[in-house]
C-alpha cells in the first residue's frame, strides 16, 4: 500500500495541520511516512504545498515524482489546479470552492471551475460554508480533509483519534468542533 | 528508545542534544532555522543548561561556539548556506587553529533558491577549509551522523561539517532515538600556543592540517558513509551525493537495470572506491544535489578519461535542486507524467501582510521619491525586501545583508543623490551597523531608513537583536542626533512621515530615519501567548 499526497493552499490557510493529522494517524497505523514541508518566504500569502507519502514499504524519496500522486487535497480551488502535473491518471483531486483573492489577476470564477470538472477525478466542495454552518469558521481545513478522507487508505476511526490528538492542547471544546468538521466533510463528499 | 516524528533539522538538533552538546550557536535562516528553534524549545536542552540565544549573525555564532570548544565543551553553529559566507573567516581559520571540544557547523544549502539570492554548494566550503563533510541521505541519517560528526571532530582535533539542503532539512520523517550521553566538563587545550594564529605558528599548523585531510580519506568512519553496490550493468555506473540517492531509488525501485552504485555522503572521499566503479564501467552518471564538485573532479582539467554525464554536460539540469522525475529522465527512464497547469493558473508571490509597517513606509517613501527620480532605493534582505514587488516597485538592490547602506555610501561617491538605504531591524544589527559607521565617518550625503518592527520576521518572527536599542545604537555610532529621526508608519502619519522623509532626503550628509512600529504576526502572536498565560493563571 502506498499513497501519495500534495496538499495544497496558500501561506496561512492551515495546510500544515492537515498534514500534521494525516502525519498522526500514519504513525498509529504503524506506516512509514514521509512529509515535506515549505517553510519561509513562501508562508506570507504566496501558494505553498507539501508532499504527504505514506506506505506500508520503506520510502526513498522525499518528494512525489511527477504524474505519482494519488491524491490532491487544497483547501483553495487555484492552488489544487497548480500541482496537476504531479497528479496520476487515475488520481483525485479535493478541494474546497472558495477562492482565496489576492492577486489582482485571479481567474474567472467560472472558468476555474470549469478547468477543475476538466480534469476528470474531482470533489469540490464549499468547505467554508459548512464549516461555517457548524460554528467554527477556522475548521474548513478539517472538512476538506474529512472529504478527502475516504481515499486515504485508513480507517476513518484513526483519523479522528488523530484530530483529537493534535487539538487536545486547545480544550475539549476546539476537539469537538474540528471532529465534527472532519465528520461533516465525509458526508458531504458522499451525498455529492 | 524512543522514535520520534521530525523535520531533518529537528533530527539534527536532538542528535546534537542527545550526543552531549553544551551549547548552540545560530543567527536564523531558511532552511536551517528549525535547528536552533526545536532546541531552544527543547526540555532537555533547559534541564542541561543548554546556551541557546540566537547570535547577532553567522561569524558571530561561528566564533562563540569556537570559544565553546577552546574550553573543552562540544558546541554547534547552524546557518542557511550564505551565512557560511559571512562566518567563513573564522570558520576557515577554526581548520588551521583546530578545536578541543567538539565543534560541529552545519550549513543549510537551498537549491532551486526557494527562499534564497543563490544556491551554493557548501560541500566546497569544506574542501576549501580542509575538514571532513557529512551530507546526510535522510533524517535518520543526520542523526547518527552527529554523533559521528561530534566524535570525529574529538578525534582529529577538527571542525566538521554538516550540509544538508532544503529537501532534507524540511521533510519529516521518523527517527529512532539513541541513549543520550552526558556532556563535556570544561578544559583548556592541550596546546596553549594552538589557537594563536601568528605567522610562526600558523604555517605549522596549517601544514599540518593539509597532512590530516589527506588522512581523512581513510578514515573507517567517514568510508563507511560512502557505498558501494555491485551490479552487472557496467555500461554505466552511477555516483550519487547525499539525498540525490533516494531519488535514483524511488526510480530502480520501479525499474531496476543492475547498475553499480556509489553513494557517497562524506567527504573527502577515498578514491580507491570511485576507481572501483569508474574502473568497472563504460560511462558513470553524477547525481548531486548542488554544483558537480564530484563531476568536476572525475572529469579533471583535461576531462579525457572518463566519460562522464551529469551537471555539466546537460544530462542533468545545470542548477536547480535535484528531484525523481530528474533522475528519471537522466537515467533515460520514461518519467510518467500528469497534466499540464491549465493556462488559468496564476501566479501567486508572497506578499506584504495585510496592517505591515513596513508596507505604510514604502507607501510614504513612494510619493517623495518621485520628486527625485528612479533607481536610488538600495535595500537589503527581509520581508521589506517585498516593497521590489507592485504596487510600490521602489527597491533597486537585494544582494547581501547589510549591504544597503554601504551600497548607498558607494553610490553617493559616485554622484547620486539623494541615495536611500532601506534596512530592517535584525539585518541592521547583523550587518547594518559596522556600514553605517563608514557613513558616519564621512558623513555620506546618503538617508538610511531602518524599518524596525522589533523582529525578525522573514523568517517567521526570531527575537531580533537590538529590540528597543536600535536609536542608541545609532547614536553611538555617531549619527547626529539632529538627523536622527523617529517615525512611527501607520496610515494615519503619513503626511507628517512623508515631510520627515523630504527633510532628510534633502540633507546633504547622512540621515537616519528610524520606523518603528512592531510587525503584526509577531504582535499577534504576543497577545495569544499572554492571553494563554492569563488563562492559565486564572
Ligand atoms: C547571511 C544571511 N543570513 C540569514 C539570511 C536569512 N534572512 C533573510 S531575511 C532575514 C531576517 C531579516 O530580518 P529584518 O531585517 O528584521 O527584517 P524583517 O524580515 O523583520 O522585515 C534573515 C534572517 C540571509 N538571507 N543571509
């Protein structure tokens, strides 16, 4: 088993933590992993991105080879289009639909969806919205991945003990919140 | 023991706690700047008593962890790859005077320049300064190799190196940890003459030193970094250095032709090893990740005896970091490939924050500068760096640190006024000040803006030296208190910041205009901290 991830965003949207709990529950399940980060200049409103490999095989090489990726996962509709040539054939791509707008010549809205249905594989949802609708704002990040989640081969159980694991230091209530995001982005990309 | 999920610089930075280091020595940069974070936060370091501040540049860090070693203890020094530059005076000197408590430097390279001005290759400063270099292949490499690193250093008496680069030092991976082992009680050298580097003394020692590396070559620990794997496909053979080997792997792994192997990952290299391969071979291939040193050397000057590929002859991208689909198509594998970035894709460069002090000065300095013309903005390196981008366009330099000001006096010399250098705090006390002192002395016709917002924030908010010292700092050198001027940029003073700037860039001598205003991820990361605290007191 192996899989291979580019998480994508832009710097501040949380990618990190996404990361973190794909990281967590890799150890649990006993895989090895690998994730390569970008830190630096990239952090301040720039397109940022890391490449997630887990696998129940020893893991040579830090970064994804082109066309190898299983999945995208972006919390930014651009961004996810921007690592197309990492993505395989028979690759997914999820990503969340609100655009994060900060450059003056940022694509028409219609078109970038257009271009995502384009590329075959894809679950696009408005993550900001439900998470929105859930009360917490900040957890968009968290329903991504919960719509990304079933193609991550893991039980969904661990990626929640994973949740709970990286937000325990934030009190049982921020715990909560992000489980119940996760949980909502599940179902939201199975009653697609 | 314990395994642990790290970054390759964390990796390091437990390696060098765990094989007994007494103190670290840094000034930040990408990508080397999570060593000396991950120590400062350690547990471990604190109940060690650990010296761990940040230092006031690279050779300022280079020389306190040599006066570390002087008094018997082990010391690390840990900068981006340019920082070398900066502590290369006493880090090529530190060879010749030799250590006595284990001194370990490590360079962190950055190819492909994510967040760099350019990528080079620190293995060269090694050979240069004639001491052993540890590239690590992965993050459990590095960790064992500082053990090794600080033993080696023990051992012959000799600084060691450590390069990693950005691909290592920002990937995590897991790392099994070793028995922690205690530290060094303080001593003086055996040798009390050892660290005077008078002529008499020095040529001694540095001929000595030339003795030793040779030496080095065969060295049972630095070999047994360097393998080789037999294989049947001698029409050619294949050198890797460092992490380029896992990306042949990941490509053998799919598609394996059975060719001989050498992967290095110390230096200097035993060439009884590379004569094997190259001896068995019809062509070798060079994967490195950086400048073809190793290329080079196998060509030789006349390069007729070897046939090699790699870096020089295209069949390796001559600069840019290595990565698998590279090493695919030089090993002339079919690479697979996905789809092309639709044309819709944008850009998306970093940008100034929203709120940024520094963004409230360019927005002032913006509107007096058209009074005066293009081209005469020298600035220097940090996240004002950004004001280079629009809507402002107003930065004509970015070279080196510090660099503004004494770029700004050179041009002033050659007529051009008014010249402007644009600094911020950390980088001013890095290597602003001993600049602005030349301007001062001649009272350069120059304005020299520094942007203090109290941080160093290009690379994710580090305490900044100078911190409230900067006006005294300034007036200690000899700025004349009646051109030394204090803004503070926010939009709402920015008729009175524009008039300050029009005063001063029409003085015929040097000004000093200092802005203060804190930077705001580091404001913001303040209150949450003190709230947290607040929290818990309650
Ligand atoms: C010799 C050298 N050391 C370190 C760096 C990495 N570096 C780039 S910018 C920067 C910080 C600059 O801080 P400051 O001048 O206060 O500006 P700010 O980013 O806070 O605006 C550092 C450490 C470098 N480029 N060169």
């Amino acid at each position: 088993m192996k899989c291979d991830i580019i998480l994508a965003g832009v710097g501040g949207q949380g990618i990190l933590s996404i990361a973190a709990t794909i990281g967590l529950a890799a150890v649990e399940e006993g895989l090895f992993l690998k994730q390569s980060e970008v830190h630096g200049m990239s952090q301040r409103g720039g397109d940022v991105q890391s490449h997630l490999r887990i696998s129940d095989r020893e893991i040579h090489s830090d970064l994804i080879p082109h066309g190898g990726a299983d999945l995208i996962i972006s919390v930014e509709p651009m961004e996810a289009l921007r690592y197309l040539p990492w993505l395989s054939p028979e690759g997914w791509v999820v990503t969340n639909s609100v655009p994060y707008i900060n450059i003056p010549d940022y694509p028409d809205n219609a078109e970038l969806m257009a271009a995502l249905e384009d590329t075959g594989n894809t679950v696009v949802l408005d993550a900001d919205s439900i998470a929105r609708e859930l009360g917490s704002p900040r957890s968009g990040n968290m329903v991504i991945l919960g719509a990304a989640s079933s193609f991550i081969p893991m039980p969904f159980e661990i990626l929640e003990h994973a949740v709970q694991q990286l937000f325990s230091r934030k009190g049982k209530e921020i715990v909560d919140l992000n489980i119940q995001a996760l949980v909502a982005g599940r179902e939201a990309a199975a009653t697609r | 023991m314990q395994k642990l999920l790290l970054l390759g610089d964390e990796a390091i930075a437990q390696a060098a706690l765990d094989a007994g280091m007494s103190g670290m020595y840094a000034y930040p940069g990408t990508p080397s700047t999570e060593i000396m974070e991950y120590v400062q936060a350690s547990p471990g370091a604190a109940s060690g008593n650990v010296r761990r501040e940040w230092s006031s540049n690279e050779k300022t860090a280079m020389e306190a962890a040599l006066g570390m070693s002087y008094a018997g203890k082990r010391a690390m020094v840990a900068m981006k790859h340019v920082g070398l530059n900066v502590a290369a005076d006493a880090f090529i000197n530190s060879a010749v005077t030799g250590v006595n408590g284990g001194l370990v430097v490590v360079a962190a390279d950055d190819p492909s320049m994510h967040s760099s001005q350019n990528e080079q290759d620190s293995r060269f400063y090694g050979r240069f300064a004639m001491v052993p270099v540890l590239e690590p292949r992965n993050q459990q490499e590095a960790y064992d190799m500082i053990f090794d690193a600080f033993d080696l250093s023990e051992k012959y008496r000799l600084p060691v190196l450590i390069r990693i680069t950005t691909r290592l030092a920002h990937s995590r991976a897991a790392v099994q940890r070793r028995e922690a082992r205690a530290q060094n009680s303080s001593s003086l050298p055996a040798d009390p003459r050892q660290f005077v580097l008078l002529p008499a003394i020095a040529r001694k020692q540095y001929r000595a030193l030339t003795g030793l590396y040779e030496k080095l070559r065969t060295d049972p620990v630095l070999s047994g970094y360097n393998r080789l794997t037999k294989g049947s496909n001698t029409k050619a053979g294949i050198i890797t250095c460092g992490i380029a080997y896992n990306y042949l792997l990941e490509n053998l792994r799919l598609h394996n032709d059975g060719h001989p192997v050498l992967s290095l990952a110390a230096y200097p290299v035993n060439s009884d090893l590379v004569a094997e391969l190259v001896g068995s071979c019809d062509r070798v291939l060079v994967l490195e990740e950086g400048y073809p040193l190793i290329e080079e050397q196998l060509r030789g000057l006349l390069d007729r005896d070897v046939k090699v590929a790699g870096r020089l002859d295209g069949t390796v991208p001559r600069d840019g970091e290595l990565n698998p689909s590279i090493v695919a198509s030089s090993l002339g594998m079919q690479g697979s490939a996905g789809k092309e970035v639709p044309a819709i894709v944008r850009q998306r460069p970093p940008s100034f924050c929203k709120g940024c002090g520094h963004a409230d000065v360019f927005a002032a300095l913006a509107e007096v500068m058209k009074g005066f013309g293009p081209g005469r903005v020298f600035s220097d390196i940090g996240c004002y760096t950004l004001g280079a981008l629009p809507p402002y366009n107003m930065v004509n330099s970015c070279v080196d640190m510090g660099a503004s000001v004494t770029m700004a006096v050179g041009a002033a010399d050659a007529g051009l006024f008014p010249a402007v250098a644009f600094i911020g705090d950390s980088t001013f006390t890095h290597s602003g000040m001993t600049g602005l002192l030349d301007a001062v002395i001649k009272d350069s016709p120059i304005t020299v803006i520094i942007s203090d917002n109290s941080t160093t924030g290009m690379t994710g908010g580090q305490q900044s030296q100078a911190t409230g010292r900067i006006e005294s700092i300034c007036l200690g050198l000899g700025v004349n208190p009646d051109h030394l001027r204090v803004i503070v940029p926010l939009r709402k003073n920015n008729e009175e910041n524009m008039a300050v700037m029009a005063e001063e860039l029409n003085h015929h001598g040097l000004s000093v205009i200092l802005a203060m205003r804190e930077c705001i991820q580091t404001a913001s990361r303040n209150k949450k901290a003190a709230a947290a605290e607040k929290n818990q007191a309650e």
